[in-house]
C-alpha cells in the first residue's frame, strides 16, 4: 500500500513537471537569461550585431547616467514621474465621478462601454488621431480654441505644452479601466449602509464621504498603484506621437529613450544600464506601494 | 430609500464625457472617407466634403492590409491558443499535483510579474535574431538571416507564457473540488486524461475570460511586433503597417489612408469586445482584488 502510494505520487510530480516544461522553458529563454545578459551588457558597450566586439566598461554607463547635467535624470526621469503622475490625478478623479454617476444611471454597461472603448484599442490608433485632433491648422481643438476667440496652440511642436498634451491623452485613455474596478467596488458596497444613513438624515456628500470612500478604498488603492506603475512603464504613446521624445526632450521618458538608444543608435550598453535603472525605480515604488496597500487594507497576491 | 428622482446632472455629465471618449474615433471615421484636398483644408471640418470610399480600396492595396491581417489574425490566434493551454497546465499542476518545489514555483511566476516589459526587449530582440540552428543560424546563432525573425513565429513565442494567465487559472481550479480528480484517479484514468477530458471542460469559463483578453491585447500589440518588422518587413502586423505607412510617406497626403486603415483595424478588435465584453470585465474586476 505504502509503495503504491509513494508511486502514485511519483506519477503526479512527474506530471505535475511535464505540465510545468513549457512555463520552465518559457522563463529560462525568455526571462533569466535575457535579464542576465542585459545585466551583462549595462557594464559594455556594445553596438548590438558582432558579440566579438562587446566591450567591458565596468559602470560606465551608470555614471554616465548620474553625471551632473546628464539628460537622463533631468528631464527624462523627471517626465517619467511627471507623465506618471499626471495621468494618474487625470484618469482617477474622472473616473471617481463617472463610476459613482454611471452605477446610478439606466444602461449602466453601455455607458462604461463608451468609457472603455479607447482602452481596447491599438496605442497607434489613439496616438495617430489625437495627433489629428490637436493638429495647429485643421484640428479640431484649435478650431474650437479659435471659435472662441482664443489663440492657436501648438500643442506637440511647443515644449511647453508637448507633455501635458501627451498626459491628456494618456489620462483619457487610463479612465475605462479605472472606471471599471471602481465601478465593481461601488456595487460591492451594500445598499443597507446608505439607507441606514439616510434614514438618520445624513446628507449626500455625508453619504458620499463618510460611508462610499472609506469602503471603496481598496479599490482607490488598487486603481492608483496599477495605474501609477503602469504610466512609469509606459512609452508606446510618446513613441507613435512624438517618435524620440521632441521637441528637444520636452515629451522623453524612459523607456522610450532605452528604446532608442538601443535601437536607433545602437547603444545597447548605455540602453540596457538606462533598463535597470529604470526597473530600480519602478521596483523600488511598487514595494513602497505595496506597504500602503498592506496597511490600507488590501491583501494582495 | 434610493434616490429616485431622475439625476439629471449625472446625466449631463455622463453624456458630455461620453462624447469626448467616443469624438476622437468618430473623428477617425468621418475623416476616413476625406480626400487629401478636402482633409488639409486650413479650417477642420467634421463632415467630409463629399463622402469617399476610394480610401478603403487604395488602403487595401498601398498598405498590404491583405498581409497585415493575415500576421495580426495569426499572431493573435496562436498567442491565444498557446497562452490558454500553458496557463491551464500550469495552473492545474500549481493547485492539484503535489511535487518539491511547487510554492516556490508560483511564487517565482508571480514574481516575474514585477519586471517591466521594456526590460526584455533588448535582450530578447538579440536572441530571436540569434536563435540557434534557426532561419540559417549556426550552433551559435551566427551566419544566418535574422533567424527566428524569418518566421512569424518570432511574433508569437516571447507571449506563449503569461503569468497573469496562470495566474487567473490558477486562482480558478483551486476552487474545483479535489473529490472529481480522487474519483477518477481511482478510475484509473491517467493524468493527462483528466486535465484534458475533466479539468478542461470545467475551466471553461475562465478561458473564455483569458482568451478575450490575450486576444485584444495580442492584437493591440504594438513594440515587439515594431522591431520584429526592423529585421523582417513581412512581419508587420496592423498596428505596425499603421506606423510605417504613417512615417515613410508623405503625411498630409496619405492621412485620409491611414484613417481608412485604422477603422479597418480597430472595428474588429471593437466588435469583439462589444460582443464578448463580460468576459473581458469580469478577468480584470475579479483578479486584481481580493475582496
């Protein structure tokens, strides 16, 4: 009995491997190795084809990156947290006020269907038509500007407006989802709670504040710190709407500046150092948030 | 006790805002059916001139969309097949098989999930292109022409593992009762059997939801697929075709095109979404919070 248990379970760890070769598979080529070989390469430079001509440089790189002046802290880092930032305060307090007023309305879903349209849609579409939309002479939103007797803003050729205009759009485009988990942690609310307020002659901001936000909080959290991690890591927009970052490195951020130091001036040594700089940071403030979100209540995985 | 009276100002404020989500894709659409002429007017107007279908053929034939389509139905279906099957295996092992070293297993796929992306893309474009004994490549992965690259496998293989994916699996057969899996072992069926004729049919729903997900997001993809098309142009999925017709001819004159392409390429992603949206709400409201 004993041996044909200890068999039978010798066939379920045999199984349970087989099972698990492909997901093995996947992240010895797909994720050690790449992280180990784009560790190697933040200490070289490296031009990308010929392995032969990879050349150690020891920290190079990093210093190169935190030198006094250097372009990468100041603006890029600084638009990494700005567009962060900015697209997180934009999408979240929209989609506060939408998900409270659309949990109230008849044809809910239709409503948070409209909201999320642009979150299933190709970045490359989002960015072509609102670089239509904000076009100097035949956009829409300078005809409108104009209509109201307002001068023409050159919203992606003037630094000084480049990265808002790129946080506009990545706020828009951030509000579906956030809507979505908002909305599910209104409904999961119970009704009770609001009556009970009521019948003692609480007021609807009293409602509002002193029973809807302290019960949605877990959501809040969890909208805030998905959305803030992701506009760290996001790049895809600014490449398709301003390609490297201009004007000058008004609209830069990280990833996209890694992206073309590696791949459109071969500086993959520089690219890789720039990538785990980058990753620190994005880890160091995912663990900083993960500790507000333990002691704000929620379990995460 | 619910407010009853019809909230007007919700309404006002729900539709105004709707309006600005949905403007800029009827935008795309109505300047889609544009000619350039009518398209680089010094004013905007919302309504074209005169309504033109010529985009949508022209599109077709400038733009290859034949080709587009074909990569971006290909790279979409196949990420999805080979993620659900992955995902289900490996959520399966996770919660029903016992062996050394499963915690530790899930933890590191968990853990995966707090490297960002762009991460990989530096080494990962160097392994496809040097992938071994592959698209004429030595043991060494030099000598040959692009490698992995020279197939449209290069799209699929970096997203044939999600840890989101096995994730959500995972979380879902844990919540099959063990009982089933007892019964049949006692049977005598093999394991294989049972994950493939017990396990499978019961995770159904959960399936549904990932390959909803894989697929829009597949489709959507955009990076990879960018620098995929660097080393092979017969790769180019819609959202690169999109981009690269977009920056190598002359914009003011091909605008109305890239419209015409753009609603060609995001209307079916749309609809699928429309259709099967409760899948795809109840994988990202159900996931990411414990309640």
């Amino acid at each position: 009995m004993a041996n044909k248990r200890s068999k039978l379970n010798r066939g379920q760890a045999l199984t349970g491997y087989l099972f698990l070769m492909p997901v093995f598979g996947f992240y010895a080529l797909f994720f050690l190795i790449p992280l180990l070989f784009s560790l190697y390469l933040s200490f070289t430079e490296w031009g990308g084809f010929d392995l032969s001509l990879i050349k150690w440089v020891g920290l190079d790189n990093y210093r190169e990156l935190f030198r006094e002046g250097s372009p990468f802290l100041n603006p890029i880092i600084k638009n990494t947290f700005v567009f962060a930032f900015g697209t997180v305060l934009l999408s979240f307090f929209i989609a506060l006020a939408v998900s409270y007023m659309i949990t109230r309305l008849k044809y809910e879903g239709f409503w948070r269907t409209l909201y999320f349209l642009p979150t299933v849609t190709t970045i490359v579409a989002i960015g072509n038509v609102w670089l239509y939309l904000y076009n100097p002479t035949n956009g829409v939103i300078n005809e409108v500007l104009r209509k109201l007797g307002l001068q023409t803003v050159r919203f992606l050729d003037d630094p000084s407006t480049a990265l808002a205009s790129i946080i506009v759009v990545g706020g828009w485009l951030g509000i579906g989802s956030s809507v979505l988990i908002l909305s599910a942690g209104l409904k999961a609310i119970p009704e009770d709670y609001n009556e009970a307020a009521m019948l003692e002659g609480a007021g609807l901001w009293a409602l509002y504040s002193k029973i809807t936000l302290p019960l949605l909080k877990p959501s809040i959290l969890f909208v805030l710190i998905t959305s803030f991690i992701g506009g760290l890591q996001s790049f895809t927009l600014s490449l398709v709407m301003t390609k490297n970052g201009g004007p000058g490195n008004s609209t830069n951020v990280g990833g996209l500046e890694m992206y073309n130091q590696a791949f459109n001036y071969g500086n993959w040594g520089t690219a890789s150092a720039m990538a785990f700089v980058l990753f620190v940071i994005i880890f160091a403030v995912t663990l900083l948030q993960l500790a507000v979100f333990r002691r704000g209540g929620v379990e995460s995985y | 006790m619910k407010p009853r009276r019809f909230p007007w100002f919700s309404y006002t404020v729900i539709v105004l805002g709707g309006f600005l989500m949905v403007f800029p894709f009827l935008d795309m659409l109505a300047s889609s059916f544009k000619g350039p002429a009518d398209y680089n007017r010094m004013h905007y107007a919302f309504l074209p001139e005169q309504f033109l279908l010529d985009n949508y053929g022209t599109a077709f034939e400038k733009l290859k969309l034949g080709l587009l389509f074909r990569n971006s139905i290909i790279k979409s279906v196949a990420t999805t097949v080979l993620v659900l099957l992955t995902s289900s295996l490996a959520g399966y092992a996770l919660t029903k098989l016992r062996f050394r070293g499963r915690q530790l297993t899930f933890r590191f796929i968990l853990a995966t999930m707090m490297f960002p992306g762009f991460l990989f893309l530096i080494p990962n474009f160097y392994i496809m292109v040097h992938f071994p004994l592959v698209g004429g490549n030595d043991l060494f992965g030099e000598g040959g022409d692009g490698g992995m690259a020279q197939y449209r496998l290069a799209l699929i293989l970096p997203f044939a593992v999600s840890a989101f994916g096995i994730f959500l699996m995972r979380q879902f057969i844990l919540t099959i009762n063990d009982a089933y899996i007892e019964a049949a072992r006692i049977d005598g069926a093999s394991e294989l059997r049972i994950f493939f004729q017990l396990i499978l049919p019961m995770t159904v729903p959960a399936l549904a939801t990932l390959a909803i997900f894989e697929f829009i997001g597949s489709w959507n993809e955009f990076i990879w697929s960018l620098l995929m098309y660097t080393v092979n142009t017969e790769l180019a999925t819609l959202p690169v075709g999109i981009q690269q017709l977009k920056s190598h001819l002359d914009a003011s004159m091909t605008q109305p095109l890239v419209n015409a392409a753009m609603v060609i390429s995001t209307v079916p992603i749309l609809l699928v979404f429309i259709f099967l949206q409760k899948y795809y709400i109840r994988g990202l409201t159900n996931t990411g919070l414990k309640e």
